[in-house]
C-alpha cells in the first residue's frame, strides 16, 4: 500500500490527520490495528504528503482571498472619497437657502479651511430667516440671542 493511499483510507476511515512540526496527529475516529500499524510504517512519508497537503490548502486560501481582494478600493479611492466627503461638508461663510441647514460635520470654507478638525458654528434668523451664516465671519451682533437660531455641526 502506498503512504497515498494509506492516507486516502485513513481519512475514508474518519481520522484527520495533521502535521504539526514533525509530529503526525491523528484525530477524529480510531483506526483499526491493521491501518493504525501501516500508518506508523509510513509515517514519514505521510507527513511529507499532509504537510505538502496543508500548504497546497493554504496557498489556496490566500489566492481565493486575493481574488475578493480585486476591486475593494484601495488608498486612491479611499483618498479620492475623503476628499469629496471633505468638499460637501465644506459651505460658504453664508448663502441664501434657510432650508438648507448645514450638516453634521459642516465646516466654514473660509475660517475652518485651515483646522485639522473643522467644525461650525452657524445661525440664522429665528423670524423670515434669509439664509444660513458662519457664526465667526458673520456673528449675529445686531440681533438678541433669542432671535439667532443656533446649529452646531
Ligand atoms: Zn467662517
């Protein structure tokens, strides 16, 4: 019987095998005599074909993990993303649109352009708002603190 086919019967038989250093492991089910006697004849040859066996398994593993790799984005999209990410958050230092309510993480294009970590400061008239303004270029000294809507983003 070659180690081939004593491995083929071994594991027909329910016992797996592995190779850990040069030390042969068999779980699983208990061979019977006759096949537990042949695999100890052909030990080293069973290890040879368990751990060329294992490496075969992990080298296709990596290949199949490669290949769902193909098409994830990587550190140029991911890049390119934040960079549109950062120009939407980005608004004027004031505009015309009071429905257009600055969004989380909204930063002020001319005084936040500079923070690592922009955030704002906006306000607009609580009665016939006109627009949205950035609270530092734009403070809302001529009104009272109950006439300024206040969003902090
Ligand atoms: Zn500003």
């Amino acid at each position: 019987m070659s180690a081939t086919l004593t491995l083929r019967r071994l594991e027909e038989a329910g016992v797996r095998l592995s190779v850990e250093g040069e030390i042969l492991r068999l779980r699983g089910q208990q061979p019977e005599p006759a096949l537990l006697a042949e695999a100890k004849a052909r030990k080293a040859e069973l290890i040879r074909l368990v751990a060329e066996r294992d490496a075969e398994e992990i080298e296709e593993r990596q290949a199949i993990q490669a290949e769902a790799m193909v098409g994830r984005p990587g550190s140029e999209h991911r890049r390119q993303v934040e960079g549109l990410i950062a120009s939407v958050l980005q608004r004027p230092p004031s505009w015309a649109d009071p429905a257009s309510c600055p969004a989380p993480g909204s930063y002020c294009g001319c005084c936040g352009r500079f923070d690592a970590k922009p955030s704002g400061r906006w306000w607009r008239e609580r009665e016939n708002p006109s627009g949205w303004c950035c609270w530092s270029c734009h403070p809302p000294v001529h009104l009272s603190v109950e006439d300024v809507v206040e969003v902090r983003t």
